[in-house]
C-alpha cells in the first residue's frame, strides 16, 4: 500500500510517496521537470517494495509539495539534491539506489558528491549537463529548453504529453500545470551556473554503479551523444537501449523496464 507523507524542509513541504519495506537501502525515485512522483507508478505497483523500502519524491514546486520558499536556492539541479538530500536525513536513510527520470537523473548524479549513501544510480532519459569553456553549449542548451513562466493550459499539456511519449492520462497535464512557474524559469536560467556539478566529470570518475536507460526513440536529447559519455562504473557495461520507447521508458513498456530495474538493484545489493 503507497501511503503519501509530508515533510517539513528548509525547501518548503515536500511530499513523499512510500510503500515496502526491507534492510536493503530504499529506492529513491525522482521525478522529471514540471512532473510528479505519480510518474513511478509502475515501480509502486511492481513487486519491488516486497523487497524494500520504496521512496518517490515531489520536487519543490511540484506535484503535492508546496512551492519553494526561495525559489533562487531550490530550484536548481543543486537546490533539487540537497532538497532530497534533506528529506533522507530527516527519515535517517543513510543509504539509498536512486531512479531518476529526466531532471531527476540529472538531480541523482548531483547528489553523488553530496551524499555519501547513494549505492547505485539509474538514469532514464538525460543528457547529463558539463561545464565547458566555451559558454556557448550551455546558450544553446537553454535556447531550446527554455519555459516561459506564463506556460498556459494548451502549452503544458503538449508538454504533459510529448514529455513521456507513452500512454497519456490527465493527471499528467494537471501536475504540469500545477507546477510553480518559478520551477521551469529558475532551472533553466540556472543551468551550468552556481554550483552546479560537472555531471559528465562525475559520472566519468564514480565509483558508484551507474545504469543508463534510454528510449530507441527519444525525441528530446540526441542518445548518441548520450552513448558517447564516459562512465567509470557503467553497469552490464553499455547503455540500455529499450526498443519501442521515447522519453519515458518506465511509463511506456513497464513490462520491461521493471525487469532491468530489479537485475540492477539486485546486483548492486550484491
């Protein structure tokens, strides 16, 4: 049974799906950009939390969490993992395997460094962000991904939709138009600036056991460039390539993904 909790942070209120239980170290799943922790649904309804404890956040400004109580320090990659970071140590987890979708995998990578507990981390649809000399990857990245805070309803339910590219239900559109706008603006101005991590940097020397998941058919990021990231503990040693799929793997086929989700976290148990 998924009980919904509510936890006083220094980021605001944030809500926090749980179910299971265990001695293994939780999952802890992260939502994408103006989403949920309704998008892990499938992880909830599998057998995964007979085995352990399974966590899924609302971000700040997300879904039934409050809106940031300075959206400045919250909502940015780093604001994000030290939010989740906050919520751990309230509920003394000192170890968790993170899932994070979209944002979210960008969010599980920032919190390597900052948190020593997390085990293992699956990436599902990111290109993870670097710093580079020249300003202008970072200017191109933000051009294209760049979200108004006046979002309308037609706007972000395209969003809602295109964002998994798997079955399309309602809530989805109201979690995106729930989000605070401040969440969409804040992000993206903020994208390689502050202290944010080298993602690519982090993944190239962790020790920490990383699986990447993508979609044969993702719209939004290029999975060559993806591919061709270094990674110093990737796990099975390759990408995981899931056919049929776009932005949301674990949404679209949960039939397969859940499988892949269950041997990663089962060897990093290991």
């Amino acid at each position: 049974m998924t009980e919904l909790i509510y936890i006083d942070t220094s980021f605001g209120r944030l809500a926090l799906r749980s179910a299971g239980s265990g001695i293994l170290p939780p999952l802890l799943c992260i939502h994408g950009n103006s989403s949920s922790s309704r998008i892990f649904k499938p992880i909830f309804d599998s057998n995964i939390p007979s085995t352990r404890r399974v966590l899924a956040i609302d971000l700040p400004g997300h879904g039934d969490s409050s809106n940031a109580t300075d959206p400045e320090k919250a909502y940015t990659m780093p604001g994000y993992a030290n939010a989740a970071i906050e919520v751990l140590q309230q509920l003394n987890i000192e170890e968790v395997v993170v899932v994070g979708w979209s944002l979210g995998g960008h969010i599980g990578v920032e919190m390597l460094p900052r948190f020593r507990g997390v085990k293992g981390v699956m990436i599902i649809g990111a290109l993870l962000m670097a710093l580079r000399d020249s300003p202008q990857f970072l200017d191109d990245f933000r051009t294209k991904w760049n979200m108004r805070e006046d979002l309308g309803k037609e706007d972000l339910t395209w969003f809602a939709k295109s964002g998994t590219g798997g079955p399309y239900e309602e809530w989805m559109a109201d979690v995106a138009m729930r989000t605070h706008g401040k969440a969409r603006t804040v992000l993206f101005s903020n994208l390689g600036y502050g202290d944010c991590s080298d993602q690519q940097k982090l993944v190239a020397t962790t020790t920490v056991p990383t699986a990447v998941v993508i979609g044969v058919d993702e719209p939004h990021i290029d999975n060559s460039e993806i591919k061709k990231l270094k990674y110093n503990n990737l796990w099975s040693g390759k990408v995981v390539e899931m056919e049929g799929c776009q932005h949301c793997p674990m949404w679209e086929k949960p039939d397969v993904f859940i499988p892949i989700l269950q041997k990663f976290v089962a060897d990093v148990a290991a």
